[in-house]
C-alpha cells in the first residue's frame, strides 16, 4: 500500500472519530455510558465508508508450482502404418499415458503431425505427407518460454519441407526421438525421383530427368522404361554396384497430342525385393499449342522489371518480352501489354494500343509522366503535385473481375505513388485500396477496367520487388505473389466473356496432393453472391460411379475438398441451385503415395535431432529406458512461480455487509433506547 493511502486512511479514521464524538458526545444532553457505544458504532460506518471511498488496493502473492511439460508428438502419416509400426506406437502412447510417475512428474501434452501439427491424438495413420521440421518449429515456438522436452515418434521419413537434422539446430527444447521402423538394410532399387516440367508445347520435346538408386553389394543390370499406356516409349538399361549405386539418366520425349497426356517410369525390380512400390511412378505433361506471350515496355531500369519477369515466367504456360519504346514491336504477337511508368516516349505505343484495341497494364510511379498520361487516355487522371507518397495496400473483400484471396496486403511494404487527388472516370473494380499511415482511404491503389471489350488494370505505385521479397520472407517462398500476379496476368491476357459462375482447377493432380476444386458465383449485376447454394457433381470416367457434395463458402470463393478421390479421370459438373447456371471441367488423379516409398526408418538424421538437441535417441522396445531417464534427468524440475495480483478493497464485499450490519445495529440500539 502506497504512503499516500495510508495518509488518506488515518485522515479518514481522524474524521470518523470527529464525527462520531460530535454527534454523540459533543450534541448530547446527559453523557451516559451508552452514548459512547453509539459512538463508537458510528465511528466504525463512517470509518468503513470513508475506506470504500478511499479504495484502497493490496498486493497479494499466489505461489504456483509449475510442472515441466512433457511433448508426445507422433507422426500420423500413412509410413508408419506401410512400415507396419502403427499399433505398437499405439501401444507405447498408451503406456506413457498410464505412467503414474511419470505424469506426476511432467504435464504431459500430445500432438499429432503429417504435414500440419494438430493438437489432438486421433491417430489414422493415412496422411499423405511429413513435415517434420514445421511439426518441431511450431512447437519450438508454442514452449519457448518453458521446459518440454520432446518425445518425436516417427520414422524420420519428411517427404517436404526443410530438413529437420539441420534445421533442429536451433530448437530450444531437448529432443527424444523414438524410431518406429526397421533398420536393417536391404536390396533394394527405386526411382529416387523424377524431373519433368508440368507443361510442353505442341511439336515440341520435352526433357525428363530420373534419379535411380540401389542399395546392396552385388553387381546388377536393370530395365529402365517409360511407358504411355500400352505403348514403350523409353528404354535403357542401367547398371548398379556397391559403389556405382545411383545414376542420374536424362532424356527428351516429343509432344505430339494437345492435353494431358500420363506416363509411367518404370525400373525392373529385383526377384527377391521387398518394396516394389518404388520401382514405378505415374507421372504426366500437360501439352498446350499456345503460350502467353506478354510485352513489357519499359524506358527505364528498376527492380520492379526483374521481380515482373520472374513471376510471370514462374509459370512454363507464360512468357514476356522486355523491350523499350523504340524498338518496333508486333502487337499481335503478345496477349497482353504492360507500359511500365509512361512517359511522352510512349505516345506511339499508346496509339497502337487503340489502334489494335490491345489488353495492357499501366504501372505508374513517381517517373511517371502524368502530364502525358492525363491527355494521352482518358479513363482515370492524376493531380499534377510533383509529390509523392508512400501507399499501403489494403484488399477489397469485393472485388468480383476474378478470384483472387486477400494474401496478406496490408503486411506488405508501402509503394510509392503520387501525390494528390485520383479519378478514375471509367467504370472500374477496385482489387486494392491505399492505406496512407493509419488511414484507410477508399481511392483506389490497384483496380481493373473492362470497356468496349478490352481489359484494363492500373497500379498506381511502384515496388512490386518489395512486395515478392515480404511474401518470401513472411512464407520462404514466392508462391502466394507470383499466384497473385499471374492471375491478373491471365485475366488481362484473355478476352473471354464474363460469366455468373466460373471454376477453377488444376488438369491433373499427384495423389499425394491436396485437391481443392473452387467456383466463384455473381449476381446479375456481377457482384460476387454470397447467398448461394452450389454443389459439384464428380465422376469418374472408368467406373461411371459419381457422387454429389455441396460447396462451401470460404472467402470470396466457394471450394470443396477432394483429396479422398482414388487415382483416375474424372469429370465435374458444378450447379446452382434456383438457377439455370451450370460448368464443367475435368481433371486426372495421378497413383503416387510418397509415403510407401520408404523402406527403413531414417535413423541417422534422428540420432542427430538427439545431437542437435542434447537428447537421446530411443527404439520403441526401450520404453522403460527412456522413462527412467525422463524421471531422473535433474534438467526437469518442477519450478514454483510466484503471482502478484493487486486486490481492491472495494472488491473485498465483506466490508460493504459489515457496514451494512454496524448501521443495522446503531439503528436498533437507537430505536431501543429511545433515541430515534
């Protein structure tokens, strides 16, 4: 309690006692004996109520002991139950779970993970991918500022992500990895892997590289083969030893058929191999007779063209051309145009763009000649300030031209624009606004322009390298950026009539992908309906078998979940319900389960997660070891906290009823002895 409450208090009991003398003793005609039990009565109230009004406030000390947490984190992936190791997992969870000693030792906390961590342990052992080193990373941040040692129960097989012998370099926690799997080698071959672009052109060839490993000690000859359906398209021996035990082979196949066309790699495996899963995978190429070419023009040097090429080029089906404004151009030969910050140079690229009504992208910046642009065109026109200004964008949760999802704008670097009043004349869909500091403005950073059967879009800043470099830094890749970009690429590049339902999807998918069918529905007036009720009907081709699921509304798009879809072709219809609005498309399920690729448990990069951590590595028949050791180990010791709340008196309701009782009690006293 301060010093100045106190002060507060005793001037408080001073006054009380002033009152209570006065009204009692000093104002009184007989002093009897009585009258000071009034008084003292009085001098209690008013003291109490004085008090209240004061508030004073207490510090109060709680002391808690605080167990160390125990992590039980168990890989749910569908490896474990091909290494047939699910049910004693099973059983060594169960065990730990019914461990008096050591539940009252630790806080014992359960995780599952594939390629997400789940705080839960229904284990189904189906996932269709590891991620170890995210698993270890989220908890590295869920038990920074605590001690939890780790139980990882796993086969050490990632099929993605960074590598976690590596990675666990830096986790803070001690881990205990507990090996589910066999780890006696044996003879084997597979196809390491295989490289091959998604998509080729038409009459063109495209490149394959396969990496093909063994494992043993004699001298061997295998058949290599690719083949399309029936058909032997590829065909090489290859030769393995002890030493010579992987060959990279690297070889082009001609693209003859426009679609999806599906191969199958296959090496001979040996007559007494255990896992013949990895002899064989099913891969395909999408074959297309057109690319889209883009046109960038641009009379300057900036990090913006660099950042623009490798986005739109992150896509094999896309292409662009730099070029500056007096080198002559066809046209026709470029889907879409983009004028990089305009100036009076641009006066012929701009008459040609009427000229052949060409879709185009207009970046302006504070280089831009807005003196020209406002004259030149006349959809959207600048004030002439010579100032600039830093925007932030900000995502219009509305905007209907395309499907687009809100990628995290608002976290990303301002660009600079100019400064002074926008107008935009022409009927317009805002796809971003400008933040400027902590003001959300409605004037438009990025919009699109549909008009007279052209399409237009207009950014009115520069640094778009900035912002492929934060979705880097924020995600460790350039996927959510270059998606972003490349879809208002493919919006301004085509010419296709808006329609009042659309969908979207890949042409095939591996099996161990996530399949997400998306669907964007608008009203009548184009705005993106909330309100409705789609459903996709699914068949596959083979078996005629076809089921119904209802789509659901996520965002600014509608999507269902089809990843339990068996390998096969297949072809969807998706309806509205009320409504006479109907798509269709089609997509392949490529057979792959990386999962049952593996053979052995990876016991030389858990044993190093042990290193990395200061840890120890376990085998699941060394339970009791491993809990000895847990027990024992003196790094894990129940820590007593101590809490320090500041209690208010006026909380303390006590003494508002005691109070209550001294003003009941005088009352009475009163009454009886005729006072009142």
């Amino acid at each position: 309690m301060q010093t100045e409450t106190i002060l507060l208090i005793i001037a408080a009991g001073i006054i009380a006692l002033i009152i209570a003398l006065y009204q009692y003793l000093y104002r009184a005609k007989n002093r009897k004996k009585k009258l000071l039990f009034f008084a003292f009565l009085r001098f209690l109230s008013v003291f109490s109520l004085l008090v209240l009004l004061i508030n004073p406030t207490f510090k109060q000390y709680i002391y808690i002991e605080e167990k160390p947490a125990l992590v039980v984190a168990v890989d749910n992936s569908s490896s474990i139950k091909y290494l047939k190791k699910d049910k004693e997992i099973k059983q060594f969870v169960n065990e730990i779970s019914l461990h008096k000693e050591l539940n009252n030792r630790f806080n014992v906390v359960y995780y599952s993970f594939s390629d997400k961590l789940k705080d839960s342990l229904l284990l189904s052992f189906d996932q269709k991918q590891t991620n170890i080193s995210k698993a270890l990373g989220e908890l590295n941040q869920v038990y920074k500022n605590t001690i939890a040692p780790t139980l990882l129960l796993t086969d050490g097989n990632q099929t993605y992500g960074t590598d976690y012998q590596f990675s666990t370099k830096g986790y803070k926690q001690v881990v205990y990895p507990i090996i589910s799997g066999d780890t006696v080698a044996v003879e084997d071959t597979r196809i390491q892997q295989l490289n091959v672009n998604r998509y080729a052109y038409l009459k063109n060839k495209f490149p394959i590289e396969a990496i093909l490993t063994y494992s043993g000690n004699q001298d061997i000859t295998r058949l290599f083969q690719i083949k399309s359906g029936n058909s032997i398209v590829f065909s090489q021996p290859i030769s393995f030893s002890k030493k010579n035990n992987s060959n990279v082979v690297n070889f082009t196949l001609p693209a003859n058929r426009v679609g999806v066309n599906q191969y199958v790699a296959i090496l001979s495996p040996l007559d007494n191999e255990k896992n013949t899963i990895n002899n064989s995978k099913t891969f395909a190429v999408e074959v297309i007779d057109q690319k889209t070419n883009v046109l960038l023009i641009s009379d300057m040097v900036h990090p913006d063209l660099g950042a623009i090429k490798k986005s739109i080029e992150s896509n094999e089906r896309r292409s662009i051309t730099i070029s500056k404004t007096n080198e002559n151009k066809d046209f026709n030969d470029y889907q879409l145009i983009i004028l990089y910050q305009p100036n009076t140079r641009y006066r012929k690229v701009y008459e040609k763009l009427n000229l052949e009504k060409k879709n185009h992208l207009t970046i302006t910046g504070p280089k831009t000649d807005w003196v020209f642009l406002n004259t030149i065109q006349n959809k959207y026109t600048q004030e002439i300030t010579r100032q600039t200004e830093y925007y932030v964008p900000r995502f219009n949760n509305n905007y209907a031209s395309f499907l687009q999802e809100d990628i995290g704008f608002n976290n990303y670097p301002p660009l600079i624009g100019n400064f002074g009043e926008l107008r935009i004349h022409a009927n317009h869909d805002p796809l971003l606004y400008r933040t400027i500091g902590a003001i959300h403005t409605k004037d438009v950073l990025l919009a699109t322009i549909e008009q007279n059967g052209i399409r237009e879009a207009v950014l009115f800043g520069e640094g778009l390298w900035r912002w492929r470099a934060q979705n880097y830094i924020n995600t460790q890749t350039f996927k959510d950026f270059d998606e972003f970009f490349g879809k208002l690429v493919q919006y301004l590049a085509s010419n296709k009539r808006k329609s009042r339902l659309n969908t979207i999807s890949e042409s095939f998918y591996y099996g161990n992908a996530s399949i997400i069918i998306k669907a964007e529905y608008f009203t009548k007036n184009y705005e993106f309906d909330k309100r409705g009720s789609l459903k996709i009907i699914i068949k596959n081709k083979e078996t005629k078998a076809t089921q119904t699921i209802p789509m659901l509304l996520k965002n600014n798009s509608y999507e269902v979940d089809v990843s339990s879809l068996g390998a096969g072709n297949y072809e969807y219809i998706v309806a509205v319900s009320g409504e006479h609005i109907t798509r269709s498309g089609s997509f392949a399920i490529l057979e792959y389960d990386v999962e049952q690729q593996f053979l052995n448990a990876d016991v030389t990069k858990l044993q190093q997660v042990a290193t990395n951590t200061s840890g120890k590595s376990y085998f699941l028949n060394q339970k009791e070891a491993l809990i000895k050791e847990l027990i024992e180990d003196q790094r894990y010791q129940t820590i007593q906290k101590s809490k320090e709340n500041v209690v208010s008196l006026i909380d303390w309701k006590y003494l508002l009823l005691i109070v209550l009782l001294l003003l009941t009690v005088e009352w009475f006293a009163r009454k009886y002895n005729g006072l009142i």
